[in-house]
C-alpha cells in the first residue's frame, strides 16, 4: 500500500517511481494499492480505481468507467485528467471525440481518424 508516493517530486523522480511500481506489478503480478489525489498519473498507471468517498466506496472500475463520470466526481472533490477536459469540450464542441479519453496519444488519434 503506497500513500501518495511521488508527492513532492519533481516529473522525472516521479516518472522513475510510477514505472518501478509498474514494473513490481507487472513482471512479480503483485497487486499494488496507491493512493493518489493526481488524476493523470492514476489514468496512467492503473486498471482498476476505487473512489472513496467519506470511508464509503463511490465507484469501482477501470479508469475510462470512472473518468466519465466528471460531475459525480467533482462532488467528491475529484477531478478528471486534463486531457479527459479537453475531450470533453471537443466533443461539446461537435467533434467525434470519446469523452472518456485518458491519454495524449489516444485524443491524437481520435483527431487523426
């Protein structure tokens, strides 16, 4: 269980710990629980987010599943990533953008498709 492991860090400090994480979870499968208020670095990193609100379990699923759902989030005193904003007012702006976009690269190749 990990609390806030980058705060404090500069991008690059906090880009070497994420991928050590990544890599413990990946080549030993160990289930690693990290407790992050950065919502890019959790679109990033993880296959499932368990949102808690006042001790009691508001969502449970994979971050596209979670991150769609801005507004009950905001209540929460969450945020989305900043690209999932961005896709967001593209979509409201009539582009055929899923909002639930998590990365750069995926928003990128909406736009290029």
């Amino acid at each position: 269980i990990l609390d806030e492991p980058t705060a404090g860090l500069d991008p690059q400090g906090r880009d070497e710990i994420l991928g050590q994480i990544e890599r413990l979870n990946r080549e030993h499968g160990l289930t690693i629980l990290v407790v992050s208020h950065s919502m890019e670095d959790v679109a990033k990193y993880v296959e499932r987010i368990i949102v808690m609100n006042h001790g009691q379990v508001m969502f449970d699923g994979t971050p596209k599943e979670v991150f769609v759902r801005e507004e009950a989030l905001r209540r929460c005193k969450l945020d989305v990533p900043e690209i999932t904003k961005i896709a967001t007012a593209l979509q409201a702006a009539g582009l055929p953008v899923d909002k639930a976009t998590l990365t750069e690269d995926e928003l990128i190749a909406q736009l290029l498709a």
